[in-house]
C-alpha cells in the first residue's frame, strides 16, 4: 500500500487504515507544514475542489481548520450547517440531501451526532466522506495528537501516552478514545495506557480489536483505572473534553450509554479525576500535557497545567489544520 491507496478514500474510523498509511498521512502532514514555515504556497494541490461541510453540533477547531485546510490547498468549503439546507428541518430526507451533494461537491465533511447517519451517507455518497466527529470517533482529533507527539518526540519508539478521562457534569465516558487505541496500537514499540474509571472501560469489542491490532504491530496497550498510576513515567498526558449538555443528555447509542451517567449520580466519587500539577510530576521530567478542547479548566485540569509552559494544546490544535491537509491532499489531489 502506499499513498495511492487513499485516492477516494472515506474517513469513517481510524480502523480503517494500516500502519503504512498512517505513517503516510502523519509525514505528509509534517511536511506540508515544514513548507508553509518555508513560505510555500500549496495552493496548487486542490484546485478546483470543493467541499460540503455539515456540522450538527457547535465547532471551533474542527470547522476552522477544515475551512482553512481547503482554502490553503487551493480549493473551496461551503458550510450547510444551521438550518441552510431543507434536511434540517424535516422537509427533505439526509437522504436526498446526500445525493444532491454528490453532484455538487467532491467530499463531505461531516460531525454528526451519530455515527450511523455517517455510515448511511458514506454509503449513498460516490465522493468520499470525512468524519469531523462523531459519538463514536474523532478520528481527525487522533491524527492531530499523534503528529504532535512525532513532532514533539521525532519517534514514536518507547513513548509512552497516557490518554486520561477527565471529570466535568457534561463529559461523556468515551471520548476520543476509539480512534486513539485503533490509531495507537499500529505503532511498534509505542505505550499507550488509557486511563479511565472502571465503569467507563471501553466496550470489550473495542478492546478486542485493538488488542488484536497492537498484537499484529508490537505496540503496547494497557487499561488502568487509577490515574497517578497511570501518569507514571508518562511523556504525554492527554485528557479529553467534554460535549454540550444536550448532546450529552442524548447519550450515545453507538456506545451504550445515556445520562445520568455514573458520575452525575455519584460527582463526589469522580471528581479526582483531574490533572494537576502532582499528576504531572508523575510523568518523565518536562512530560507534556495535551487536551482538545474545549476545556472545563478547574474541573478536568487545572490552569496552571493547561497554560504552563509544557502544555501542547495549540501546537495539537493547530495539527489539526496540518494532518486534516495532509489527508484531504492524499484523498483528492491528483
């Protein structure tokens, strides 16, 4: 496989890409930045294309840097979100609304509150579709996390990532962490533990496939239920964000679970849950925090920690602009 193999490729999950393609998207990515550092002008790579962008919940990284992304590649983003097509208001069918796109557009990129309407458009679209989030995986997210820590690291060998839940009233028990276990367990050599409490361990399905994926790759994977353990010689320390309170409220039916969820019965027995200062001095010396965004600051870390000098998150949050390019550039360049 190589860089020929994305061509028309969707982007659904991160399950569906090998350990070379990976590899292919995050040097691309890394690339394409170097060039714009130099004064390049890569308006050349998507000219002419256009995409659809459908956001069925509130954006900033996500809907900025996919916009960004087309309009440096030389192409066109028109956003369909709130209300500017007849779908959202019941009038036409997502159906109908997909195939039209089809005709006018070269790829959707959507966030959507289910990954089954994704899948269903995927499967009535000819152009490829882009998952900007779903409540089942992030996978753009992902790939933005992990070409920062080979750009912080120059390796991904014997590093080790902790991706932790963090407590908020609105944040959901899964998170980024489907695409961050299929991503990390393609990378030989690489220590991935997920931090969670015992009732938010991923579904054993997730935990089956990425096992078997870790097995086939020589990574390392590993589950615990206490943070400061977890922490423990840490490189990265990643916490993931929390949802909007009435999408939190609709749950998620990909993955089983509707509010009340065990710490909004419970907030007492959750709230430790939270990086601070002492849960970074667990990681190596220099270890480096991570986060999404949005961030409950005081709730799932602490200000010191998000806006001290070895947080990450606007190196992280501008790769999304670097790694979304890198996989739109393989998917519909020439």
């Amino acid at each position: 496989m190589g860089a020929h193999s994305l061509k028309g490729r969707d982007v659904l999950s991160m399950a569906d890409f090998s350990r070379e393609e990976i590899d292919i998207i995050l040097q691309t990515a890394l690339e394409l930045k170097r060039g714009i550092s130099r004064g390049e002008f890569q308006d050349h790579i998507l000219r002419g294309k256009a995409a659809a962008m459908v956001f069925e919940t509130p954006s900033s990284r996500t809907r900025m840097s996919f916009w960004r992304a087309m309009q440096q590649l030389g192409g066109a983003a028109e956003d369909l979100s709130g209300g500017k097509v007849w779908s959202d208001s019941g009038v036409e069918s997502w159906g109908d609304t997909c195939r039209v796109m089809d005709r006018y557009f070269d790829i959707l990129i959507a966030r959507l509150l289910a990954q089954s309407t994704l899948v269903e458009a995927a499967n009535l679209l000819t152009i490829p579709v882009f998952n900007a989030s779903t409540d089942y995986e992030h996978p753009f997210q992902a790939l933005a996390d992990f070409e920062t820590v080979l750009e912080k690291k120059g390796r991904f060998d014997n590093v080790k990532y902790v991706l932790t839940w963090a407590y908020h009233e609105y944040n959901p028990p899964m998170g980024l962490v489907v695409s961050s276990m299929y991503l990390a367990s393609r990378l030989p050599n690489f220590q991935f533990v997920l931090a969670c409490p015992e009732e938010y361990t991923p579904p054993q399905d997730i935990i089956d496939r990425t096992m078997g994926y870790a097995a086939e790759n020589g990574a390392s994977i590993e589950i615990v239920h206490d943070l400061k353990k977890a922490a423990k010689d840490a490189d990265f320390i990643n916490a993931y964000c929390y949802v909007m309170p009435d999408v939190f409220r609709a749950g998620s039916p990909e993955n089983n679970w509707q509010a009340p969820t065990p710490h909004n019965k419970e907030p007492e027995r959750f709230k430790h849950w939270r990086v601070d200062d002492d849960v970074m001095k667990l990681g190596k010396p220099g270890a480096k925090f991570m986060h999404c965004m949005p961030a409950a600051v005081g709730h799932e870390v602490t200000a010191d920690v998000i806006y001290g000098p070895n947080s990450l998150i606007q190196d992280e949050a501008e790769n999304r602009l670097h790694a979304q390019k890198a996989v739109l550039a393989l998917t519909l360049g020439a």
